[in-house]
C-alpha cells in the first residue's frame, strides 16, 4: 500500500488567552493563541481494539504504520495490507488490516494500553512484556570519529527550520531523519515523542526508505523506548538533544546502536 495524501488537521487549534505583560493588571490583554492539538487515537488490528494513544491528529497512517513496526505488531511493512482513518468530533480511529499470521500473534500477545503522550509502556500488564533485550541490529557503523561531529552539528543547525508546529505553539516533539552527512530529510511532529518517531519511522517505512543509511534525531531527551524502535528497524543512531537514561544507554549497548546525546550546534555526547 502507499501513503495517502491525507487531508489532515493542522494540528493546531486557536484558544482564548489572557497574556500578562509586566506585574499588574493593566498590562493583560485577551487575544488568542496557538496550541497544539492532542486527540486520543484509537488504533484498531483486524477489527480489534489493540491501543488508544494520545496524538496530535497529524501523519495517522505514518503513525499507525510506525507503531505496528516499532511495537513488533507486524514483521515488515507488507504486512500492513490497508490503513483507513476515521475521524469523529473529539477522537479518530484508524483501522489496519494486516496479515493473518501477524494477527494471530497479536491476539497471543495481546495487552491494553491506554496511552499517555508521554509513556510508552502505559498499560503493559506484565513486567515481561517490556522489551529491554532487542536483537542486535544488522548495520554497519555510519561515522567514525572525525564524521561524528560534523554530522550532529549540522543536523541541529538545521532542525528548527523544520519544526512547523514547535514554532506555532511550543509544544511539540520533532523526530529527524538524517542522512550520514547530518542534512535533515523530514520531520514528523507530534505532543508525543514516541508518537513523533513512530510517524517518521512510518513514513520511511511507505517511502522504502534504507534505514540503515541514515540516523534519527529527536528534539527530547533520549528515553529507552526510543532505543528500543531503532533497534527494530535497524537504525544504527539515535541523537537527541537533551540527556539519555540509563536504560537507553544500556539497551543502545545491547543493540549495537551508537546514541549520541546532548546535541547542540557545536557539542555532542557520545555514550555509545
């Protein structure tokens, strides 16, 4: 299947405000402001309600797609035969048809989540379930020590350019698909990390895009769920520009993938 050319929301929507300028009530003015939409979306395998996430309501079938690829839902992207977004006044559903075999393994496996923006484990109901072992990935190294530096810088440098919705209201995660070189190719946003990566890596995913080529970055901080997606599609490098958590740095090392955070235009720490 290929990526539909969705008439989305913006992803923002206009609220009343009353802005405070100065100590006193005479300098508040009512105006409006930009605020970034956060809708929960349902995501629906074969008929069954498997997942409702809390998104900003942009990129669903990227997003869909990335979560069942970075979640183990479905082995590849063929698997993944139909998605079809629905929206209602306050909620959207999206429906995925996939392959029988993956179904019967999510019916095996399967928990309820009731996701917050922030969490990517919201609902697990066993310790078992979370996944802090993934299989080393099969990609070679993008950068020796010289092209590190160079490629991190650009990408930082760059990436404000892109983030659409961060300027408009201050709220959002971006995810960066990076080649070796550091130029940013495309940004998925979202109120979520998780939720940005998962639309990106959707997106690579329906352009066919070789993710062993290339490297992730992210406007947070670097959390081990984050690790954890790259290591399913065999990304070799995640950079984020705030800190790592001892879990990412611990699941990175078993995975093989380089992490790389604090990333700002002329600094970098590589933990990896």
């Amino acid at each position: 299947m290929k990526l539909d050319q969705e008439t989305e929301r913006s992803g923002i929507q206009q609220r009343p405000v009353l802005r405070h300028r100065g100590t006193t009530s005479a300098g508040a003015t009512a105006t409006t402001d930009q605020v970034a939409e956060e809708l929960p979306v349902a995501l629906v395998f074969n008929g069954i309600s498997h997942a409702v996430m809390m998104v900003t309501p942009r990129d669903l079938q990227a997003f869909a797609m990335g979560f069942a690829l970075t979640e183990g839902l479905v082995g590849k992207r063929s698997d993944v035969f139909d998605i079809e977004v629905q929206e209602h006044a306050r909620s959207v559903e999206v429906a995925l048809t996939i392959a029988q075999e993956d179904f019967m393994l999510l019916k095996q496996q399967r928990r309820s989540m009731a996701g917050r923006s922030g969490c990517g484990v919201c609902g697990v109901e066993s310790l078992e379930l979370i996944d802090v072992a993934p299989p080393r990935i099969d990609a070679a190294p993008l950068h020796d020590a010289d092209a590190l530096a160079p490629a991190i810088a650009r990408a930082a440098a760059a990436l404000g350019e892109h983030q659409h919705l961060m300027r408009a209201t201050g709220g959002v995660h971006a995810a960066a698909w990076c080649d070796a070189s550091g130029n940013v190719l495309r940004v998925c946003e979202d109120v979520g990390r998780h939720n940005a990566m998962d639309k990106l890596i959707g997106y690579l995913a329906f352009e066919r895009v070789d993710m062993t080529q290339g490297f992730v970055f992210m406007s947070s901080r670097a959390s081990y769920e984050l690790v954890r997606k790259a290591a399913r599609l065999n990304i070799p490098m995640l950079a984020t520009i705030s800190a790592p958590s001892t879990l990412a740095i611990d699941v990175a090392l078993a995975a093989g993938i380089k992490l790389v955070s604090f990333c700002r235009k002329d600094d970098c720490v590589e933990y990896t």
